[in-house]
C-alpha cells in the first residue's frame, strides 16, 4: 500500500491505536499524545474531522508497529 492510499482521519487512527494496547497520556492543545506498556509515545494532531497527512499517518502507523 502506497502512502497516497492512506486516507485516515484522526479519531480512526485513534481508534487503531486504541485496539493495539495505546491509551492516552495527556492531551497538548490539539495534539493527543498516546503510550502503550512499552513506553512507545505516539503524538496524533486531532484537527476536528480533517484527513491527516498520508506521511503523519505512514510514521503513526511505524512508531506503533502497525502493517
């Protein structure tokens, strides 16, 4: 899959982060930051319902060790 396939909002990223072990950390404005037991940190910037970035998705979905 190609990044320009990747089409996500924030809250579905959330949700994807939410069944693999994240829960979140604390909140920075915009900017929900997420760990897992781990101690992986994951920052999601939560814009209302705007489709992120393909890259902010491909580097959310590398960091948490999601195919």
């Amino acid at each position: 899959m190609s990044p320009k396939d990747i089409r996500y909002t924030a809250s579905q990223i959330i949700k994807l982060i939410k069944s693999v072990g994240f829960s979140l950390s604390r909140q920075s404005g915009s900017h929900m930051i997420f760990h897992n037991s781990k101690g992986v940190r994951i920052t999601i910037p939560n814009h209302n319902s705007k489709t992120l970035h393909p890259k902010i998705v491909k580097n959310i979905l590398r960091d948490a060790e999601i195919e």
